[in-house]
C-alpha cells in the first residue's frame, strides 16, 4: 500500500548523527524546522514527535479550551476529532465536498453553533482543502483555523504550498506518509511569539531549550513556565527527515507521474471515480483513492478481499469519526458525503517504487472484480433477492 523511499543517505544521515552523540532536539531538529518551513512557506516550524502531538498544540496555539466547539470534518483519521478533546473542547462533525472529500465553507457554516472558536481543515489524502473562503468565513465570526496538513506536504493551493496561507498548520511524518521520519510531526506558523510558546510547551514548559543551556557560556537555571509535554523530535529523526526533504520534488513527481498512469488506465470501468486535483490547486496524491459507484457488481468490503486473493494491498477509505464508539456521547449527526464516502472508498498502493508492471497488476485485478456479474444473495427468507 505504502512505502517510504529510503537508501543510504537516510542510513548515513541517521548514523552520523548517533556518533556525533547528540540524539535528541538539537542541531538537526533545528535544521529540519527550518527546511520545513522554507517548503511549506511558513515563517517558522516546530518539530514534535507526530502530528497529534502538532494539534494538541495546534489547539493550544490556537485558543481553545474547556466548554468550546471545534468544526471538524468526521471523514479524518480519528486523530483530528480527538484533538479539540486534548484540552477539553468538543468535536462538532461537518461533512465535505464529494469532489474533495474536504470541509467547505458551505459545510462549515452550518455546523456553527454559539459555542464554535475554531475549526480545523483537513486536506484529506493531499487533496488541498479550498481554504481562502474557509479563513473568509472564520474571520467573520471570529474563529481561529488550524490547518491539518498531515497528508499534504508539497500539495499546493493557489500556486502556493499548502501551509503558507495558514496561522497554524501541522504536518505528519508517519510511514504511511510522503515524507518520512519514522514517526514525526511540525507544527508550521507565521507568529513567531506562538511559535516560541510551542517550542517550550513540547519541552515541559521549560524556558530555555536543552541545546541553550548546553551552548551558553553561562550556568543557565531553566523555570518551567506553563505546564507542557514531552512532545520532542529527535535528531535522528529530524537527520533522516533533512534527507527526505531533499528528495520530496522527485517523491512528488513520481507519484504524480503514477497517479495519471492510474487515472488513465481505470477510465475504463465504468461509473469509478478517481482522486483528481481540485480546480485550485495540485494534490501530492498521498494516496489514490477511487469511488466505486453504486452500479459497481461487488460490494465494497467483498472488492478489498478479491484484491488481496489476487497479491493486491488495498485498504478501506477512511472512517467517519462520528460513527466511532468513542463518540457515542456526542449529539447524533448525518453526514450523507462522508457516509458515503467512507463506505464505497477503496485505496490503491502508491509509493515510489512502485513498479509500472505491479501498478498494471493492481489495474487488472480491479477490472476483473468489475466484470463480474452481479452478485445474487439469499434473502432473509431464503428467496433469491
Ligand atoms: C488528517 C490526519 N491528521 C492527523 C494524523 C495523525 O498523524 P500522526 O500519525 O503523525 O500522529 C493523521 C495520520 O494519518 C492524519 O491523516
């Protein structure tokens, strides 16, 4: 399904670092907060140990706190609806475009309630979220947006890098990402106040950052200012991260290059949609997804099992938060798009090396399961259907 590309210059990044005897928040970090940042078109970043460790402080960056509500898509890793919990907000679910799977203004507005002080965007697989008319509305009412950018580094919006038109953004460096760094995770933003606020807040509080204190010439005695996390990146990380950031243009192409291969050679079963860039902006295709449409002859979990009897990986689209038992006691909500979505959504591998030969492989054992004649079930009285 997924694989990051890595070789010797991770290997070699990542063992320079383990003999040069500083393994955590130092130099490296540093550097890669600054690459980061260049990339995304932020002002600063601050590295932290994954992205739902970057919303906890997004969250935190951004205001929100007890008796709040947070506008959340529900059609996101669980990750997102958690976050606005962490400092004891409520997840309030909107449901998103068809086209993007993404949050608009439009759903927004109307998961508003009187409580709302922030919501958070997620650009869902790399698709960029239509954010402008997003920060239009917010501004309007009031309310702060933190961008989830997990998925979407090197997607664009508007001709430029997804993150660089947002107050707060995070990013996730997880395997099943583009960029990776084993675990991994940034906080971006353009206030460099909140920014050193977040920088302590992932070392305890502490007011003086480990590296300082090590490089001062005097003795420096820390206070620990608020109560913070152990949220911190190490630089064995953030080393082989500075390598993949090198590589992320030709990560990015490849996958494109894949993604249109994929778009052109599935045109042919009918009624399948697949993953596109919006009209506004270039996805990274973190993933490919496609629709099976309500005519496709197999259902959707029995598709998943024929691709794997056939050596395909091929997973489930992503859950919808709001119909996960950890949010049972929130208000009941229909989200017809994200329902639907996350029921007809299958996703393809895409990685870098994946070969064009296995990629027509993939092709071939979803066409087949397409031709195949409608199922015919029993019926509850043993009738056919
Ligand atoms: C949209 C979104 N937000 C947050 C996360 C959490 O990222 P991490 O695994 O780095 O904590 C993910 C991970 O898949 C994600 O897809």
């Amino acid at each position: 399904m997924a694989k990051p590309w890595f070789d010797h210059r991770e290997v070699a990044a990542a063992a320079a670092v383990v003999e040069s005897g500083w393994v955590s928040q130092g130099a490296r970090v540093t550097e890669f907060e600054q690459v980061v940042a260049a990339l995304v078109g932020a002002a600063h970043g601050v590295a932290v140990s994954n992205c739902t460790t970057a919303l906890h402080l997004g969250m935190i960056g951004a205001g929100v706190g007890a008796g709040d509500d947070v506008v959340v898509p529900s059609l996101s890793f669980v990750a997102t609806a958690n976050a606005p919990r962490y400092v004891g907000a409520r997840p309030v679910f909107a449901d998103v475009d068809p086209a993007t799977h993404n949050v608009t203004a439009e759903t927004i507005e109307r998961a508003l309630t009187p409580r709302t002080t922030a919501v958070i965007v997620v650009d869902q697989y790399g698709t960029p979220a239509d954010i402008e008319p997003i920060r239009a509305l917010a501004a309007e009412r009031g309310l702060a947006v933190v961008e989830d950018a997990a998925c979407a580094i090197g997607s664009t919006y508007l001709g430029a890098p997804v993150g660089a038109r947002s107050e707060i953004a995070t990013f996730s460096f997880h395997p099943r990402k583009i960029l990776v760094t084993g675990e991994g995770g940034m906080v971006t933003l353009q206030d460099g106040d909140l920014a050193a606020r977040m920088r302590r807040l992932r070392q305890h509080g502490m007011s003086v950052s480990t590296f300082d204190r090590h490089t001062s010439t005097d003795t420096v005695i820390e206070q620990y200012l608020e109560t913070g996390f152990n949220y911190r990146l190490t630089d064995i990380q953030a080393a082989i991260g500075l390598v993949q950031a090198d590589k992320l243009p030709a990560m990015i192409a490849r996958r494109r290059e894949l993604a249109a291969r994929y778009q052109r050679l599935l045109a042919d079963i009918p009624g399948l949609e697949t993953v596109a860039d919006p009209a506004y902006g270039t996805t990274n295709f973190q993933t490919f997804w496609v629709m099976l449409p309500d005519t496709f002859p197999v259902p959707r979990d029995e598709v998943l099992t024929a691709l794997k009897q056939r050596g395909v990986n091929s997973r489930h689209g992503v859950t919808c938060a709001h119909e996960e038992p950890a949010f049972a006691d929130l208000e009941p909500v229909s989200l017809p798009v994200s329902e639907r979505i996350t029921r007809r959504s299958v996703l393809l591998p895409l990685y870098h090396d994946l070969s064009e030969h296995d990629q027509d492989r993939v092709v071939e054992a979803l066409a087949d399961v397409a031709r195949r004649p409608t199922g015919r079930r029993p019926s509850a009285h043993g009738g056919p259907a």
